[in-house]
C-alpha cells in the first residue's frame, strides 16, 4: 500500500520529494494560472475603454480674415459616410449648422467669408455632433476662439481693464492712449455711475483704408469707429502720427461711452435707448471733439435747417453732412440737459428709456417737458450760447425771435390756404 501510494505521487511529482514540497509546488503552479486568467479578463474588460478612447473625436479650425474658414473632426471607428453636422454659434446671439458626411474618419466643413462673412472680431463657439452605429448620439465638447484680423500682426500694450492692439506706431502713443481710455472712463462712471468695466480691447488700424476693408470684409458697413459693447471690442483707426493721437482722442471715449452704456443697460436697454440719447452722450464725452460740430449747427441755425430732435430718435442720416449734423445736434443737446437739469435727470431719462418709454414721451416722465418743447428751449439755449449776445438782450427777445422762426412758415402756409376762400366769400356777398 505504501509503495503504490508513493508511486502515485511520483506520477505528479517527478522528482522523489517530500510530500508537503510537492503540494507547495501544486498550488503555486494554480496561483499563476488564476494570475495569467485574472489579467486577460481585465484586458477583455479594458478593451471597450480603449476603443472608445481611440475613438475620442479630435477638433481643429483655421481660417484667413474675409476669405474662408475651416473646420475639422476627426473620428475612428464610424462607418464611412456617416452624417456629422456642425454647430457654430455666433457672439452668444444666433447659432447656425451644417450636416456633411465622414470620409477618410474626418468631417470638413468650409465656409466662403466672402458670400457668408462672419462678424469681425467675433466670438465664436463651435461643435460637432454624429450618431454611432448603436444609435447613440454623441456631442463633442464645445470650442470657442475670436475671429481676428489675422492679415496683420498685432502689437500690445496694457493697462487694465484696457488693452491696445495696434499695428504701427510708437509705443508711447498707445501709452497715451491707454492715458485718455483711462481718463474717459473715470469720467462716464462718475457721471452716469455705470459699473465697472472687467475688460476691453481696443483694436487700433493705421488708417481709414485698412478699417473699412476690415469691416467690408466682414459684412459691415464702413464707419469711422465701432463698439461692440456685447464682446467688450473697439475698432478705431487711427494713423501713427500727430494726428492719430488727436483722432484717438475723440474715438476712444466716444466708443467707451456706448460700451459703458450697455454695461449699465444691458443688452435689451440699450437697444430702447433713442439715438439722439445714446450717440449724444458719446460724442459729450469726447476728450477733443470735433471742431466741426458747433460750425454745423451754426450753419445749418443761419440756414433754419436743424433736424428736428423727433428725427433723430432712429438712426442717424447715411449722408455724411446730415450725419455730422446730427451727432452736433446730440451732444449739444446732451449738454443743454446736463447744464440745465444735472446727472441725476440725465441718468433717470437713461433708465426710462431703458424701460420701454417712447421717445417723444420719455422726457415728460422724467423732465416734466415734451421733446419738441425741450427742442425749444434748446435751440435758443444755442443762439445765446453760440454766439455774443448784444447788450441788453434777453430770453424773451429770444425766444420771440425763435417763435417767429419756427411759426412764419406755417403762417404762410395758413395764408395761402385761407386767401382764396375769403375772396370766394367776399365775392358771393356783392353777388
């Protein structure tokens, strides 16, 4: 019995051993096996994981300013041909999409900027989003970038909440400019107690040419300077020399005016604000205003071809004589109500129009008057202050004068409508 029972160990243990080494050696042998199986059910488990991650979709854009942009994914392990559609949102107002196909595992999508511009300098958020073979609509992560003008290379000089993007010139002129943004915006907070401005970016080209073709290129229409409040952007042209300080003088806290104005507002507000209101206020806090606003107002008093102030109410001429005209007659307005009636109505005459309160309505709520009888006051206000008054002159004599400017046309008018008639009945009554 003893000498079977070895033997039957020898058949497992080939090696005469002892009897608790062979065992050792047994289970040993099992660890390894549990080891080796334990490991490949943890990579059998891992290996979804891994394709999913190799699956993982990369995104990428590029575009040239006013020509086209591109936007890209790539994914792994789709079917060829399947849809992918891209979503790009717009300055966080308007999103748009387009669907196209995968081929090759990318999604590309281009966009002409000549037939389709986007906004220049806009914010710009973008993302795919494709259904996998199971039916599972999958949505990437969402990309955000601004659309530069990437034709020229940007300099930048710093002072917060401001930063100054230029492309030629001295540095010390855009200190100084960075000097009036500051001095600029100290003076609208103090006066209409706008909240502060967390940032801004002041995108300064070398001359007209090159901000027109910008703003061209992005589907807008020419203008000398552009605000926008929403992307805490400025767009100025300004040329690297004396003259460019002079111009930044103007622009920069005209600009900064309508970026605090929808700061204080909001988006909804500020677009209820009347133009006279909103352009007035800009072109008051102009550090060096145009020398040429007072000779227009003059020239067109002397020519009794003011624009009536209800006119300015929705924006301004596209001629550009009436529309330095009508920023003249706005910020001379906006001064008469600050010298007559204070920051404190000025400010309370913002947020009854930021309400929803008519144009012509708006000023009775606060300033106890009409527009067209505010109009009055202030075109003798202008008489008086545009010019030396005569020894003796008073209020009165002017607003007799004013009245009978505004009234003789009408008179006439009434005249000739009234002649005729009383000739039929002067006639009727011989007959």
């Amino acid at each position: 019995m003893m000498m079977r029972t070895g033997h039957r160990r020898s058949l497992h243990c080939q090696h005469q051993q002892p009897q608790h080494a062979c065992q050792t050696k047994l289970r040993h042998s099992w660890s390894r096996k549990l080891v080796l199986a334990g490991l490949g059910c943890s990579l059998l488990l891992l290996l979804p994981g891994i394709a999913l991650a190799q699956q993982e979709p990369l995104l990428s854009h590029s575009y040239t300013y006013g020509q086209s942009a591109l936007f890209r994914m790539n994914v792994a392990g789709l079917p060829e041909g399947t849809a992918a559609e891209l979503f790009l949102r717009v300055n966080d107002s308007y999103t748009e999409s387009e669907t196209t196909s995968l081929k090759d595992g990318s999604a590309v999508v281009a966009r002409n900027l000549e037939s389709a511009p986007l906004p220049p300098f806009a914010s710009l958020t973008y993302w795919w989003s494709y259904e996998t073979p199971e039916g599972k609509v999958i949505e990437t992560p969402r990309q955000s970038f601004q659309y530069r003008d990437d034709r020229f290379t940007w300099r930048t000089v710093a002072t917060d909440p401001v930063r100054i993007h230029w492309i030629t010139g001295e540095r010390a002129d855009m200190e100084q400019a960075l000097d009036v943004a500051q001095v600029a915006l100290g003076a609208i907070h103090a006066a209409l107690q706008t909240p502060k401005i967390d940032t801004v970016d002041i995108f300064v080209y070398p001359s007209q040419t090159d901000l027109a073709s910008a703003m061209q290129l992005g589907g807008h229409r020419w203008a000398g300077g552009v605000a926008y409040p929403e992307l805490r952007v400025i767009l100025i042209a300004a040329p690297p020399n004396s003259d460019g300080l002079l111009a930044m003088q103007q622009v920069i806290p005209h600009e900064l005016t309508h970026m605090a104005l929808f700061n204080l507002l909001g988006s909804q507000g500020y677009a209820f604000l009347p133009t006279w209101l909103n352009e007035g206020l800009a072109t008051y806090f102009e550090t060096r205003p145009d020398p040429e606003y007072a000779q227009a107002i003059q020239t067109a008093q002397d020519k009794n071809d003011l624009i009536p102030l209800t006119a300015l109410c929705a924006p301004f001429p596209k001629d550009p004589v009436r529309a330095q005209l009508a920023y003249a007659q706005s910020g001379s307005f906006v001064h008469y109500l600050r010298q007559e009636y204070g920051w404190t109505a000025v400010r309370e005459l913002l947020w009854a129009y930021a309400d929803g309160q008519a144009c012509s309505t708006g000023t009775e709520s606060v300033l106890r008057h009409s527009l067209i009888q505010l109009e009055r006051e202030w075109r003798l206000w202008v008489e008086q202050s545009g010019k030396e008054l005569t020894e003796g002159a008073s209020p009165i004599n002017g607003g007799v004068t004013l009245f009978l400017r505004d009234t003789v046309p009408w008179l006439m008018l009434l005249t000739a409508l009234l002649v005729p008639a009383l000739l039929v009945m002067a006639t009727s009554r011989r007959d």
